[in-house]
C-alpha cells in the first residue's frame, strides 16, 4: 500500500471520524497489546511517529504529543498502552489498522473523493 501524507484538515476530518474504535482490542492475535486508547493527529514520517508516540505515552495528550511537529504531512494513528506491561506503547497508522482488521473505509467525503480515496 502506498500511502500518501494528509493535510491537518483532512487527518483532523478522519480522526473524528474513527473515534469510535477506542476501546476495541489493537491487536485480536495478541490481547496484551491492550485497547485502543486514542486515535490521533500525527506526523506521517514514521521516526516523528515514534516520537509523537513517546510524547502521547508521557502525557496522555494528543494535542500536547503534536507540539513538537511543525511540518505539513500528517497522518492518522492508533495508539493503545500494553494490558501487563504499562512502560511501553503501541501505534500503527489508522490505514494499516483499517486494513489488518477487515474494516473498510467510510470517512466524511465533503466532496473530496479524490483525497480520501488516495489516502488508503
């Protein structure tokens, strides 16, 4: 899959949008991985990725977690805190997510069609 960055509107758009899977299981193969916990605005490089998700871990604030970034390619992340061992995190982006787990796309379209079908 070749995945193409997001604008903040269009990640903003798409993170409303999947709200509701907080609280489903991140990874059905593996109950310890925990629950989803947020759906978040985030860089689209996968390194600033990482570090969005060390600050979500330290803060438990997406919007506090976004701070440091001050680019223009974002996309959009799920992140859950492991059921028995509480240091780490786990995150993978809201696509590959949607893809893992048979869940189609359905976002808010506002006549861009074009974009969100580029972005899966």
């Amino acid at each position: 899959m070749n995945k193409q960055p997001l604008t903040l509107n269009e990640a903003m758009n798409i993170c409303r949008h999947y709200q509701h899977l907080n609280g489903n299981v991140f990874d059905k193969k593996s109950l310890g991985k925990g629950y989803i916990e947020c759906i978040a605005v985030a860089p689209f490089e996968e390194s600033k990725q990482w570090l969005f998700a060390q600050y979500y871990h330290e803060f438990r604030n997406p919007l506090k977690a976004l701070q440091f970034y001050n680019g223009k390619d974002y996309d959009v992340i799920v992140l859950s805190i492991p059921v028995l061992r509480k240091r780490g995190i786990h995150y993978q982006d809201l696509r590959s997510y949607l893809s893992n787990n048979n869940i189609s796309f359905t976002g808010p379209r506002q006549g861009r069609e074009e974009t969100y079908s580029r972005a899966l």
